[in-house]
C-alpha cells in the first residue's frame, strides 16, 4: 500500500515481501527503510491525521504468536511502539481513527 502524508513531503509505501517500509521524500526521491525485526510479512499501513506516524500491520512468523501494529516516526523513520495485535497471528491492515478526548 501507498500513502502520502498531508504535507505531500512524504510517500509511505508498504513493502509485503520483508516486514519493512519505505519512506520517500518525494523533492528528492531519497528513500528511507525501516523494518521490523521478528515478524514474517507486513501488511497494510494507514497515517496518523497529521501524517507524523505510520501504523503497519505485522504477521506472526508463526502461527503460535501474535501478530502486531507496528508504529513509525515519519520524521525520524524510528520504529515508537510496536501493539501487539489481540486477535491471532496475521493482520492484515490498519485503519486509523483518531479519538476525541473530552
């Protein structure tokens, strides 16, 4: 999957072949890789509203261990968190809704 982040500086793009992604500065075409070591394949990826963070779907390397929702610095290509995912060994992608605290 692709996704540009609200500024258009930043083309995040899910590569499914290694858990990793790209990060693509689109005035300069540079590419920056982050991957994720422990996981079998990555799936989708949505952005956070502000476009700051990734969230990428990781699957297990086995079906025994849970899968997770890997969280991405877009400024500094870090790796913040890694959730694991409640529901079994394989997301399959993330959709992202912020939530309004009152």
């Amino acid at each position: 999957t692709m996704r540009l982040t609200p500024d258009g500086k930043t083309l995040v793009v899910g590569l499914r072949g290694t858990p990793q992604l790209a990060l693509m500065n689109t005035d300069t075409r540079a590419v920056r890789q982050v991957t994720f070591q422990g996981y079998g394949i990555s799936g989708h990826h949505w952005l956070s509203e502000n476009g700051k963070y990734t969230f990428i779907a990781l699957e297990s390397l086995t079906t025994d261990r849970p899968g997770a929702i890997g969280v991405v610095d877009n400024d500094t290509a870090q790796v913040v968190e890694t959730w694991t995912y409640p529901r079994g060994p394989w997301p399959h992608g993330v959709f992202y809704e912020p939530r309004v605290l009152r």
